[in-house]
C-alpha cells in the first residue's frame, strides 16, 4: 500500500468537535482507522484520534470508485486523513458523520496486528507489553496516563503554590543513599558508577540552599523483585523542607495527596468511568499509628510480628484490611530505616520516620532527617556503610538547617488513583527483573 504524505493537508478539527453545528461544513481530521464495514449501499468506517471518535461514511452511489477502493484497503491502527463533509444523520453514533472527498493513507498498519487495541480479544499482561505502543492505544491505556498527568499536575501546582522549588539531581552516582546491595552498577570511563536509587542525599544538600526543594524523577532499584508493586526503574517524588520536623512533612503529604485525588476526580470523570473506578477523596487528618500500634492490631488480627522487624507483605495487607484509605505508620524502629533518618531524642531506638500507606499499599517513605554531622557518621558506621564513600556529602552538607523529607511512588499514586492492582499498567514502558524492552 501506498504510504501518501501529509503535504499541505491539516487538520481542522478533532473528532469531539464534528457536531450538527458543522453541517455542510468541509472539515479535515486525522486518526486511526478503527473497524472497517461495507453493507451493502454504503462502506464506513471508525476515526479515532485523542479526543473520541467520529463515522466516515461513503455511500456508494455518491462516492468516486478510487475512494471506495482505497477504502477496502484501509487497515485497522492505520494512520489517515479525511478531507470531507460533515452531514447530520440519525444513523451515525454521534447523529453526525463526515462524506469523504478525499483519504490519504498516511501509515498503514500490516496485518494481523499483534494486538487488538480495542480490546475484543483480551491479551495477557505480558503479550500487552510486547507491543505497548499498541497497548497504550487502548482507552483504559489512555485513561490511566491522563489520571497520572492530571494528579501530577495537580502535585506540581500544591508544592510550587507552597514555595517548593523544582530541582533536578545527577542520576549517575558514585554511591548508594539506600543499601550497597540494591544499586545498578554503570561503567564510568575508567571507574565504576551507580545508577541513583534516590536523590535523597542532593536534596537534603539543597535544604541548606533553597529551603524547600522537589524533584520528580527516575528512581532505580536492583532489587530481584517480582511482585505487581515493584520495578526496578519507578518514578518518584521527592521534597526536602529546612527547618522542620517529619510532622510538618507529613501535614504537606497529607494536603498533597488529597489535592491529587480531589483534582483527579473533578478532571477524569470520563477517564475514572472507562476504568469503572470510583475513588473516594481521603480525609484530613490521616490516621496516625504507630509502628507498636500496626503490631498490635496485627496481632489481635492474628498476625505476630517480631518487634523491630518490617511489615511483610501479608501483613500490610492484613494492615490496609483494618485500617481502609490513607493512613501513616510513625515511630518506626531506627534498626530497619535508612541510615539519614533521625533517631528520637528521647528513644533512639525508634526513629522519627514515617510511611504513607495506602490500604495494603506503601505510597511514601520519609521522616526528620539528620543535620548533625558526627551522628551521621555513627549512623552510617551503625548500618555497616564506609563513611569515607560518603565524605563529599558529608562535607557539602556543612550546617544544613534542621529539614525533613518524604519519596511518594508516583506509580504507585497513580495504582491507588486508578484502582489497578499491577504497577505495570501505570508506567508506560515498564522495567522489572526480566523486562527491559520494548
Ligand atoms: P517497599 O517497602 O514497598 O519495597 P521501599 O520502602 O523500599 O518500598 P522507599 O525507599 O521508601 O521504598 O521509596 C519511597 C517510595 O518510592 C515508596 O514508598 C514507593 O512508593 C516508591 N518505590 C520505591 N521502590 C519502588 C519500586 N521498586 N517500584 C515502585 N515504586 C517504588
Ligand atoms: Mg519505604
């Protein structure tokens, strides 16, 4: 088939926009082909392009045989052009269709696809993936990538709105924030490098600088997970906030989140409908338990976990059971969280860190991070790590005010917003233990 340039041709209106109102009227648009019919007087076929859909329709008594032809030709997924009249008509889906006088084929898909975007025949996750630019094309697709621009769009306005300046760190680096353990390694001229696990320590560097900082941006894990909540390559969502404590962090979180679910649900109606989803907005103020009130409740539930050791998965399932919406986990023991977090002046074996879970979901992790430079190196030579890898940090974060912090997965955000169970439907191009392409 012919591939026709676009030329001189633009389009004049979106498919949305073909309304009565247009009658007579010769209009442009440009889409995808979808189902392709021919019965008998006339041949139609389905236009989608971003903002819905719209019926091209030749009869075949009105219409020249060359355009007739080139419609039997027509793929489905194929990129084209119509040029045409807009007519009303009770036939149509939308009592309004466009005449063609001209189609120009700008891409044609070969056949069979690898993939039915519309969905009548289902794929599993993986097939899906294969062929995601296909995949992407479906309206659930579309619907859970507006969701996610929308709430971080909603985010990015709440902390600017707050004063935050937008930074962005290196992710090459020369040390792990985290564990030595979860870190990819990179080959850096004639040295080794990492890939960054997190900007944790750059932003607390900034506090001393610009105060209150936010960054969005590429997080990577070399975990082996294979679970449907972990990648090893996830979005995430950093802030760092001078002169405060893990409260204040948490009362921002708090507004955050609600601000992301109250615009989602204002600014995706139709998309949170395509999904059958109805989120409800979470309300202020969180609860707050802490990590002897999550083991308590555990157990009378009749789940026993060792004091000082992290919630296992079924136990956060057992925990988002109980507790429903957005809750946070505080006071957690120093032992299981990262070597920055502040321990409590008056119990040093607890620490003032804090989750922010989601039903059986953790969405954020942060806490009151610390500021003294010889308790930082206890903490560091507390968790096993070499304080010399650190000594350009350490000496950059000469006086850094008192600050506090939280990373919120914005996957993970948008797994709660959407109400889809794997993560990998909420990241365009997944990277996880055996995926790296496409
Ligand atoms: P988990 O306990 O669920 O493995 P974590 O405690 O290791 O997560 P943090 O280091 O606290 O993760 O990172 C902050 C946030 O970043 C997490 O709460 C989560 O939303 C997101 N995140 C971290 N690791 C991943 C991952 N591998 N895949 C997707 N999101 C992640
Ligand atoms: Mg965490």
């Amino acid at each position: 088939m012919k591939l026709e340039g676009i030329r001189n041709l633009r389009r004049t209106h979106l498919s949305i926009q073909i309304t009565p109102k247009l009658s007579e009227k010769e209009v442009v648009v440009m889409g995808r082909v979808g189902d392709v019919r021919d019965l008998g007087g006339i041949k139609f076929f389905i236009l989608s392009d971003i903002s819905g859909a719209i019926q091209i329709t030749a009869p075949k008594a009105k219409t020249d045989k060359k355009l007739l032809m080139k419609i039997d030709e027509l793929t489905r997924e194929s990129s084209v052009a119509v040029k045409g009249k807009v007519v009303v008509t009770k036939q149509a889906p939308r009592g309004v269709e466009i005449l063609p006088s001209e189609i120009r084929i700008l891409n044609p898909a070969s056949t069979p696809l690898p993939l039915d975007p519309q969905g009548r025949v289902k794929a599993n996750l993986d097939t899906r993936l294969d062929a995601r630019g296909l995949d992407l094309r479906r309206p659930e697709s579309l619907a859970i990538f507006k969701i996610r621009h929308h709430a971080l769009q909603a985010i990015r306005d709440y902390l600017v709105k707050h004063d935050f300046i937008e930074v962005q760190t290196p992710k090459i680096v020369a040390t792990a924030t985290e564990s030595g353990a979860a870190l990819f390694p990179v080959s850096y001229f004639e040295r080794e490098a990492f890939l960054s696990q997190s900007p944790q320590l750059y932003k607390e560097v900034l506090t001393g600088c610009f105060e209150r900082v936010f960054e969005v941006g590429p997080i990577f894990r070399a975990e082996e997970h294979d679970t449907p909540r972990h990648l090893n390559e996830a979005t995430s969502i950093d802030i760092e906030v001078a002169y405060v404590t893990a409260d204040d962090v948490m009362d921002i979180l708090e507004g955050l989140i609600v601000r992301a679910f109250a615009e989602v649900k204002k600014k995706c109606e139709k998309e949170l409908e395509v999904l059958g989803h109805k989120p409800e907005v979470p309300r202020k103020p969180f609860p707050r338990l802490t990590y002897d009130d999550a083991l308590n409740k555990l157990e009378q539930a009749g789940v026993k976990i060792p004091w000082g050791e992290d919630l296992p998965t079924p136990a956060e399932k057992k925990l988002g059971g109980l507790v429903k919406g957005a809750y946070f986990v505080v006071d957690w023991p120093s032992a299981i969280k990262p070597f920055y977090i502040h321990p409590k002046k008056d119990d040093p074996k607890l620490s003032e860190a804090f989750d922010l879970m989601f039903e059986e979901l953790e969405l954020a992790s942060g806490g009151t991070r610390i500021h003294e430079g010889e308790l930082l190196v206890q903490r560091l030579k507390q968790k096993g790590l070499n304080p010399d890898n650190f000594e350009l940090h350490i000496k950059n974060m000469v006086a850094v005010p008192p600050h506090a912090g939280w990373g919120l997965g914005l996957d993970r955000l948008t797994m709660a917003l959407t109400g889809t169970e794997n993560v990998r439907e909420c990241v365009l191009f997944p990277r996880d233990r055996k995926r790296l392409t496409p």
